[in-house]
C-alpha cells in the first residue's frame, strides 16, 4: 500500500535534484566554489587589458620575469584588433604588438625589430 505515495514522492525528488545547482553539481564532481572560478587569463589577454602607456611588471610570461607596456589600439592589415608592445627583460627591449584573433587574444613578435637601421 506504501508503494503508490513511494513513487510519486521518489520522481519529485529526482526532479528537484535535476533543478537544484547544488545536487547537480554533486553529479558532476565539481564543488560549487570551482564552477564559479574563471580560468586565469593568458599573458596575451592580460596584456590587452593594460591602460595605455603604464610599464606592468610580469613575474611569470612566456618571456620570463618582464615588465610590459602597451600603447593605443589600433586595427592591423589584417583587420584584427591590434596593441604594440615593449617587452623589457633586463637590459634586453623588444618590440611585439598583442592581436585579437578568432580564438583570442595572441603575441605577435615584430619582424622588423632585427634589421639593421
């Protein structure tokens, strides 16, 4: 006699559970604290987000420990959306400029920075 209110109460509390963010992310092995984290943005994309003109020092970047500059946007031949970059690495300076491209922001070396002037 207990199996017909059983029933109806077992598909209530699957279809809470489906609806509830806590019980789902219990199914997917995920803690509520790193569903809501956002992946660390990439050097490239922390690079785009700099104010114009400020010198920012990087710890850890594809070049080492550096510190970066980047000037006013502009739109490449390409017509992708375009910052230029001075890299300084001690006493070493590089020219780079920093591009949006169709799967993100990327670090393009200047090809010009090693012909004779």
């Amino acid at each position: 006699m207990r199996m017909p209110i059983l029933v109806p109460r077992l598909a209530l509390v699957l279809a809470l559970c489906i609806i509830l963010p806590a019980c789902a992310l219990r199914g997917s092995g995920k803690s509520a604290l790193e569903s809501e984290v956002p992946p660390t943005p990439t050097f490239a994309e922390q690079v785009a987000g700099l104010p114009n003109g400020v010198a920012q020092p990087f710890a850890q970047s594809p070049y080492g420990a550096v510190t970066v500059t980047a000037g006013s946007t502009y739109i490449s031949g390409l017509g992708n959306q375009c910052r230029p970059i001075n890299i300084v690495q001690g006493a070493m300076q590089y020219r780079a400029a920093v591009c949006q491209e169709e799967h993100g922001w990327r670090v393009i070396p200047t090809i010009f920075d090693n012909m004779p002037r």
